[in-house]
C-alpha cells in the first residue's frame, strides 16, 4: 500500500538530529497563530487586541525596566516575525546554511554557535538600550538574524573558498556570500 505524502514529508523532515526543522515549524506555526489573532483582532471579535499583546510580551524589549518585567522574550524573540518576507527569507537562509554548517561540523556545534549567536544579538540589542540616543529613536531590530550572521561567520572562518552555485551568477565563493550578508 502506498505511504501518505505527508505522513513520509513529517518522517523524512524530523527524523534527523538536526534543529533546523524544529526552529523553522517554530516560527512558521507561531506566524500562522500570530496572524490568526491579528484576524480575529481586526475583525473586531474579541474585545483585546491579543495580536499586539502578544508580539509586545514575546518580542525583547529596548528598556532594561521593562525587560525585568518579561524575561522570557529572552527566549521567545528569535521565534516571532511580523512579515511574511522575513520569515520565509530567514527560514531560506537558516535551511541552506544551516545545512551547510552540518556538512562540515556536528550538531552540537551548530546548536552551539546558533543559539550563542543568538544571545549575543538579544544581549546586544539590550545593552543599546543604555545608549540614550537609541531609546530616544525607538530602535527595532529582529536579532534572530544574529543567530544566522554567528554561523556564516563560522563558515567563513572555516571555509572560505567553498564555492556555491547561484542560479543567476553561477559559481560563487562563499566568502563572497558571506562578506554581502555580514554587511
């Protein structure tokens, strides 16, 4: 008897080690959720606009005070986007490199240089939010791309002169690649 296509997609997808199926259905169920709250919030059906309560509890916050009050958008931050564009570019990048990143490491060391990267940013953003000239500007940043720039420049340092093929511009160095993103 032939197998489902989904029930062999969701065996083929999560039956590896790797965490890069698991972060991509994080962020796109929470998208869809997201979305789906802004739609009942825009259709006037609760009282409570639950969209933006809930993008304000889970996104990190600028101010440190404020922080204190929801330390958990540590953690959730990486996980919730408002674009569509956004999310699927960076559920793009984190699939390819990502793998990449496996071809020549393990998966501790991605988990490793992923989520420090992503630390890095969220502790970066939070000390920008000492600096009165940003506090004043209202600075937004989505940190989950620190999480990605951590592994591309993992894979620079490692492999430089590994080369990709783009559908438009042929072979590629990833240093290439990597110096345009990093910047």
């Amino acid at each position: 008897m032939r197998e489902n296509v989904v029930t062999s997609f969701i065996r083929d997808t999560y039956k590896t080690t790797s965490i890069i199926p698991y972060i991509i259905t994080a962020q796109v169920v929470l998208f869809v959720l997201l979305h789906i709250l802004e739609l009942l919030s825009f259709a006037e059906t609760t009282s409570v606009d639950l969209f933006s309560l809930l993008v304000s509890k889970s996104t990190l916050p600028l101010r440190a005070e404020d922080f204190i009050s929801q330390p958990w958008s540590f953690v959730t931050h990486p996980f919730i986007y408002q674009s569509l564009w956004n999310l699927l570019f960076d559920c793009l990048w984190l699939y390819w490199i990502g793998n990449m990143f496996l071809t020549y490491l393990n998966t501790r060391q991605f988990n490793t240089i992923f989520i420090g990267g992503l630390a890095a940013g969220a502790l970066l953003y939070l000390c920008l939010g000492f600096v009165p000239y940003f506090h004043a500007q209202g600075l937004s940043w989505h940190t989950s791309a620190f999480g990605l720039a951590a592994l591309i420049s993992a894979l620079l340092l490692l492999v430089p002169n590994a080369e990709l093929r783009l559908f438009l511009f042929g072979n590629v160095k990833f240093k290439w690649i990597a110096i345009v993103y990093l910047g």
